[in-house]
C-alpha cells in the first residue's frame, strides 16, 4: 500500500540556551468533500461527489441520486441510442434495434481524476426498466452505476451488432470475451458472454445471493474488455434503492491489478437525509501496485 504521508511538526524555543521543542500533531481527520457533474435522470437528477484527505489522495467515490431519479425514471424503454440495422431494412425500429436502457454519463470531480494514482476517471449510470438478462434474476427495474478505467472514446467505440446476447459487434466482441489472467480476477466471477455496446464484457458472481434464490437488491460486477478491467459497477434493484438503504458490503477484490493506484475495498448506499436521496459510494480506497504478470 503506497503509505499516507504523516507529519509531526516541531515548535521550538531558545530558553536560556537550551532549545525546547513541542510537537504539534497535524490534524489527521481533515477531509474535502468535492462535486464533480449533475445530469437530469427521469424527473430527478444524478450527481457525481467525491472526498480526499489532507493529501489530496481518494477516499470515496460517488453517483448521488435525486428522490426524483429514483422514483421517477424515464418509462421509455431506451433512449433510442446504441442501434444497429440488424434487419437491413434501412430504417432503425428502436423497440427491437436499439439497446433496451437510457445512459448518462457523468464526469467525476476533477480534483481527484486529475490524480495521476486514480484510475477511475468517470461514471456511466444505465436505467433498464425491464431489466436484462438473466431471466428471472435481474429482468427487473434496476440502476447501473458503473466506475470507468478505459478512457470514454474506447468505451463509446463499442458498438451494437450481432454478437452475443447483448448484440455487440462481432469484431468487439472477440476481444471483448479474451479470459482475463487469473491473477487479476476474482475466482467467483466468470464469463457469461455479457458484452454489450458501449460498456465491455461484464463478469458476474454465480456466489451472488440471487443465484440462490433470494430476490435481486444489489449486485457487484466487473467490467473487461481485451483481457482486463475497465470498470467496476454496483447493480441495484429500484425496489432496493426506494427503500432508502444504508448499507455497506465489502468488494470481492481481484488477487492483482493491471495499473498501479488507488482501489476501493467498500461499496455503499446511503440514504442522504438532507435531499431525500441515496448515494452510491465506493470507499476505502488502498494504493495497489500493478502486476508484473506472475
């Protein structure tokens, strides 16, 4: 773990020729809280926050969501973005042609992306209100809050086509499916050929509670693409989140890492009295130095 630099600072004074020094403790606990974009979801609005210590180095992460967003999404099944003429009509039917969710990308405060030792730059929040496959586990109304690593012009270059359930390009999603390296994934996450149009390949966790039965509320995936990570998401069910949780979990964290900086070991939501809503927060972040590969 790269270590927090802490310092005692030493106030000193000449008393009859001998120097006589007191040490002063810094303030350990100083903290910023930072606003990063807001962009409108439904009736509501989605905002981005984070908070660094004394520093400048990550401790959270965040999506916040209005009281609106949450129980008033959009009730269009898609935004009419992420299309593909699969037919060769020439025309685009966006019931059936075009990816079944509205996106909204959000910038994250600039004060911690411009840290060179962060590597999650930026969030994509999707809305599916009939949810997505698989069937009877996640095909109900639920957010996804995704923390990107690759860069959005990468991300945006995936495209809708033919391939796979969630109809990538067949190219893409070649590379998009490529086995990460053990050492760099979790071993409960496994491949179930979810790649998708402007995201990447998502890993999904058959340990998770609603494999076993138990309704869907939340759930932790990990985004790849060309055999590594390139974004961590929380999924949560709508039910879940108008319930006005305060929950924390801890993150099935991979053995290694790719890029060396700072990774959360913590996934929250809370409920924020103050505006009615709930954010989404990853948190205790550790400095990771990357794999060599062994």
């Amino acid at each position: 773990m790269k270590p927090t630099i802490q310092w005692m600072a030493m106030s000193c004074i000449l008393l009859a020729g001998v120097i006589a020094c007191t040490k002063i403790k810094a303030n350990e606990t100083e903290t910023k809280s930072l606003k990063g974009a807001v962009v409108a979801m439904g009736e509501g609005t989605l905002e981005t926050f984070g908070e660094i210590d004394k520093d400048g180095n990550p401790l959270k992460i965040g999506v916040s969501f209005s009281k609106e967003a949450l129980d008033s999404p959009p009730t269009t099944l898609s935004d009419g973005n992420r299309c593909f003429d699969h037919d060769n009509s020439g025309s685009i039917d966006t019931d059936t042609e075009c990816m079944p969710w509205h996106e909204r990308v959000i910038p994250l405060p600039a004060t911690i992306t411009r840290n060179v030792d962060m590597p999650f730059k930026w969030a994509l929040v999707n809305w599916n209100l009939e949810g997505h496959i698989p069937d009877g586990i996640w095909n109900e109304p639920h957010f996804d809050v995704h923390f990107y690593i690759a860069p959005i012009e990468k991300i945006f270059g995936l495209q809708r086509g033919d391939c796979g359930p969630e109809f990538l390009r067949c190219d893409q999603y070649e590379i998009a499916t490529k086995p990460v390296p053990d050492h760099l994934m979790h071993p409960d996450y496994i491949n179930v050929g979810a790649a998708a149009p402007a995201m990447g390949n998502h890993l999904v966790d058959t340990t998770a509670a609603e494999f076993s039965g138990t309704p869907f509320t939340r759930s932790w995936i990990y985004g790849v693409y060309d055999a590594e990570v390139i974004f961590y998401e929380e999924m949560l069910a709508q039910s879940y989140m108008q319930t006005l949780p305060n929950d924390c979990f801890p993150i099935k964290t991979t053995p290694e890492v790719a890029l060396s900086g700072y990774y959360p070991e913590t996934v929250c939501t809370r409920h924020d009295e103050s505006s009615g809503g709930v954010a989404v927060s990853l948190e205790d972040f550790v400095y990771r130095t990357a794999s060599n590969g062994s």
